[in-house]
C-alpha cells in the first residue's frame, strides 16, 4: 500500500544554501547565531531552507546567472563555474551523487512501505478491538499529516534538490582546518586558485607544483591531480594523505588541514609585472593596471601598500585591487611629480618592479561583524582593495562604503554603483560634508555603529574629524582601524 510520497532528511551545506537562495554566507551565519534558522555542523536541513526562505525562486535559472555575472563582474573575476569539471572528476562526482540517490531511493521506498505497514496494522488493531477506535484514528490521522507531502511541498523539495544536485557536480565545497573556512571550486579550479578567488590568504610559493609550500592535509574527501607537478612528496607525506593546493582539485566536499597566513607571515617580494593598461581617473589620478607572470606572483593582504619602480624613480603605493584577482595588480598615482608622469608614459608590457608587501591595514578574516569602510580622498584605493575582498570573503553580513571625494572627484562610481545594484548587502553613501547625516543613513541601513568594523584611510587630519564623528555615532574605539594616505 503507497501511502504518498515521504520527507527524506536532507541536508545542505550553508555555502550551498548562500548560492541558491543569493545572500552571503555570513547572513546565514549570523541568522544561525541569532536563533532564525537552524544548523547543524555548518549545514540546513532541506526543510528549514524551505521554512526560512519560502520564496526562494528555482526556476528562475535565467535571473540567477545574470546575478552571478554582475557579481563577477562587479569584483573583476573571471566565473570559473561556466566551465565543467575535467572528465575524470566529472565522473567521480555523477558516481558519488548516483550513490547518494540510490540511497534516497532505498530510503524512501523503505518509509513508504513501512508507513503502509503501521496504517494496516493499526486498521488491524482496531477492528479486532485492541485499540480504541479514537485512537486509532487519530494516530492514523496523524501519520497521514505528517509523512505524507502534499503535491506544492513535494514540487518545491525537488526542484530545491535538482538545483543542490546541478552545483554539486559544477562545484565541491572545501572545508579548511582549523579555522573551518569554506570555499567553492568551480569548473577546472585548483583548490589553490579557488581559495585565493575566496579571498582567503592560503599559503603558497611558486603555484606552479615545485617548491611545496602549499601542502595541506586531506582529512575527508577525496583530492584529484588536476595539473603536473614536480614536487616530490615524502613517504611521511603520502601516509599522512599530503596534496598541493596549487595542482590538485576536488572529486567531491573536501576538508584539508592547511596553514591560513596573517599579516605577519607573508614575506616581503620582489616581483616584476608588465604594464596591462594606463587609465586617467579623475584630475590628478591615474590607474596602473600590471600582471605578474605566473610563477612570480605577489604574495599580499587586501589594504597594504607597495614599492613601485620605474626605472630609477619609485614611490610607495596603496595597492587598490583585491589579492582574490589573482595576478592582477592595480595602483593609484596622484599628483603631478616624477614618477607620476613616468607612469602616465608607460606602454603595454614595459616593466614595473615592486616590492611588498607593507602596512598592517588589513581585514580580519575571523570576524563575521559588519563592516563599514571609510575612503576620504587618497584613501580610496586601500579601501577598494579591503572593499573587493571584503566581498569575496562573503563573510560579513553587511558591507558599507562611506566616501568623500577631494579635488580629483569620485573616480570609479561605476564600480561601486555595480556592487550597489547587484548585491543586497553592499550600501555606498557618499558624504557631501554632513558627516552626521552620512552616518545615521549608514546606520539605517546596516544597523548599530557599535557593532561594526570600520576601516578608514585618507589624509591624516581628515581621519581624526572622521574617527571623532563615528565615536560620538556609537562606535567602539576598538572597532577603528586607520590608514594615512595623502
């Protein structure tokens, strides 16, 4: 006897659930500290995803990679999830999600017949009087109710699922130890290249697989070799199931035990980059776009500052671009002195040699508080850099840019307007000189300034006005982090 269709325990990692209902990890995260959903080992049952987000739009497949793209677009990323897996770790994830659909279905024929067992034999047990007629019914009744889904919550299940299903055979989830930071890997990624377009700062040498410095231990899962490698590993490294994060990928959700470097353990670098492109910004400033070759990559923390020189001239700038663009490296120049005209000179491929990393101005890529980023003048490109990453960590659950533009205006709006349009928790205020409405605004918006991370940089004097405006608002004095620029 079938009884209907049965509620199969499903449960979805939180990275999943942020990309198919479109919010940031951290908004979960936050929820899940605030009692609004639950969790369980980082993960939402299929059932709660639909109770908390009952409107969430699965058909809409059209409107959800135009999000994507804007998204990409917005933090210069090149989405790597158009691309499908190699062959080999395409196969291995349909075999894994065969597996787990075999055992749904086991599963769920199992339940249903059971069910039609217990409604026979409680029928039984009525008829030959050994359970009040009442009760009986009731529990009957009550077993209908409750494990039987009607056709809307079965419709929504199996798309919610088919969705899940597509990303995980586009996509793994990576688990790092032991912070428990996690990340995707799209199409034919390293672990390695995804990690760093997450934002996070993972160790790593060469990336090329020859100097090992990007070892991690494989804890669960499994890892593939997706590129060659010369590095040779120990017979310790093998027993202790050692990859490299730089050639290997993902079959299927993978937890690794790697190194997270801070500010304090990235060396400081001498790299050459080759000019990509000189763009005017406004009056006075210039953007210089560089790439560094691939086995020459600069090492460094969104918001620090470089060494660039030209020749004999050099000066020391804010890096403006995110560590997560990989090879790409953008830097401010302003003013009208040597160095500033000999960048304005600069044809594709001449060479820029840079020294780095420098400076403290960094995120803490622990805290899950909201952050509010201050640009005054100068101050932007630091703040750009901490922006993007901020955005590719999708570790705060708000992102708020107040910015107050000098005598070269507000250069690169569209960018920051992109951010605005596509995200939901990104907010831009730009402050005319009303400090005080700037930050009741921002405060309407994203909440509390007591509980935010700020981060302000700009010219020496224009930071102390500011940081004095947001103590008076109600922020906390340890919550401000400066950079002087200009």
């Amino acid at each position: 006897m079938r009884v209907g269709e049965a509620a199969i325990a499903h449960y979805l990692t939180l990275s999943r659930v942020a990309r198919l209902v479109r919010i940031p990890r951290a908004m979960l995260q936050r929820m899940a500290q605030d009692g609004v959903l639950a969790t369980f080992d980082g993960q939402m049952e299929l059932s709660e995803v639909l109770r908390v987000f009952p409107d969430i739009a699965l058909d809409d497949d059209t409107e959800i990679r135009r999000v994507e793209e804007i998204k990409a677009a917005a933090v210069n990323k090149t989405p790597a999830a158009q691309e499908l897996p190699d062959a080999e770790t395409l196969a291995a994830r349909l075999k894994s999600l065969s597996r787990d659909y075999a055992r749904a279905k086991v599963s769920s024929d199992h339940s249903d017949m059971a069910q039609g067992w217990l409604l026979e034999r409680i029928a039984a047990m009525r008829e030959e009087g050994r359970m009040p007629a009442a009760a009986a019914d009731e529990l009957a009744g009550f077993l209908r109710r409750e494990f039987v889904l009607n056709a809307e919550d079965r419709a929504r299940r199996e798309r919610l699922i088919a969705e899940e299903s597509r990303l995980r055979i586009m996509s793994a989830t990576v688990t790092l130890l032991p912070k428990g930071r996690t990340f995707d890997i799209d199409g034919r990624e390293t672990i390695l290249e995804a990690g760093l377009r997450a934002g996070l700062p993972l160790a790593y040498g060469c990336s090329n697989g020859n100097c090992g410095d990007c070892k991690a231990r494989v804890v669960s899962g499994e890892a593939v070799k997706v590129k060659p490698h010369d590095h040779v590993f120990t017979r310790e490294d093998k027993a202790d199931n050692v990859i490299l994060t730089c050639a290997y990928g993902a079959i299927g959700d993978l937890t690794l035990e790697t190194g997270s470097p801070g500010v304090g353990d990235i060396p400081v670098q001498d790299v050459t980059a080759k000019v990509r492109g000189v763009d005017q910004l406004g009056p006075g400033v210039l953007a210089l776009h560089l790439m560094t070759a691939r086995s020459e990559r600069l090492r460094f923390l969104a918001g620090q500052r470089v060494i660039a020189s030209i020749g004999e001239l050099s000066a020391e700038l804010p890096v403006a671009s995110c560590p997560c663009e990989e090879r790409r490296i953008e830097l401010h120049v302003r003013g009208d002195d040597a160095f500033a005209r000999a960048a304005a000179a600069l044809k594709p491929n001449a060479e820029v040699k840079i020294n780095g990393p420098h400076g403290t101005f960094v995120l803490d890529d622990e805290s899950t508080a909201p952050v509010l980023l201050i640009a005054i003048g100068a101050g932007f490109a630091p703040i750009k850099s901490l922006m993007q990453h901020a955005l590719a960590l999708e570790q705060a659950p708000t992102i708020a840019l107040l910015r107050q533009a000098d005598a070269s205006g507000p250069y690169q709006q569209n960018l920051t307007r992109s951010y605005a349009e596509s995200l939901d928790h990104f907010f831009c205020r730009p402050v005319d000189g009303d400090w005080d409405a700037a930050l009741a605004d921002i405060a309407q918006m994203t909440g509390a300034l007591a509980g935010q991370s700020v981060f302000a940089a700009g010219p020496a004097e224009a930071l102390a006005a500011a940081k004095a405006k947001l103590l008076a608002a109600g922020m906390a004095e340890a919550a401000w982090k400066e950079e002087a620029v200009g």
